[in-house]
C-alpha cells in the first residue's frame, strides 16, 4: 500500500455560503502539492450547492488573494469572500 501524503487546509466561510452551509469553516485534506483550483474543486463536490457561489467568489490564501494556480501548503488558511452587493 503505497502511502499518499496529504496537507489539511482550513476554509472560512462568509455571508451567504456561511449561512447555506451551517458552518464558518471546515477542515480539509489534500493531496500534497495540490492548487487552490483542486480545492475549489473539492468543495463543488462535497459541498454540491456551494458550487453556486464558487464562481462568483474571491479566494485568500493566508489573508492574500490568491489565483487558481496558487499551490497550498499544510495548515494554508482559505478565505472563500463572497461578492458583496451595496450601492
């Protein structure tokens, strides 16, 4: 049995997502190496009706915005900022 090392990651949820999902962060494990798209990935699957604010959303990886690509680390904190309406 070949053994996979994984990192865990934990996400915090605001607004809207926070409220649909019942909770303001989750914890979650990946494969090593894994980017910021494998998780948004993840949480589309998991977490099916989260996926509707996916697209419209910011990601911050340790209070900086970060892209797709970005590879996470062990212990990386994970904002999921959801657009904010006003006028």
């Amino acid at each position: 049995m070949l053994y996979e090392e994984r990192i865990t990651v934990t996400v915090r949820i605001f607004a809207a997502p926070r409220e649909f999902l019942g909770k303001s962060e989750i914890e979650v494990s990946l494969p090593r190496y894994a980017k910021l798209a494998d998780l948004i990935e993840l949480l589309s699957t998991d977490y099916p009706g989260l996926g509707n604010y996916l697209p419209y959303s910011k990601l911050a990886v340790n209070h900086t915005l970060s892209t797709p690509q970005m590879t996470l680390n062990d212990r990386d904190k994970v904002a999921l900022l959801p657009p904010v309406g006003g006028g």
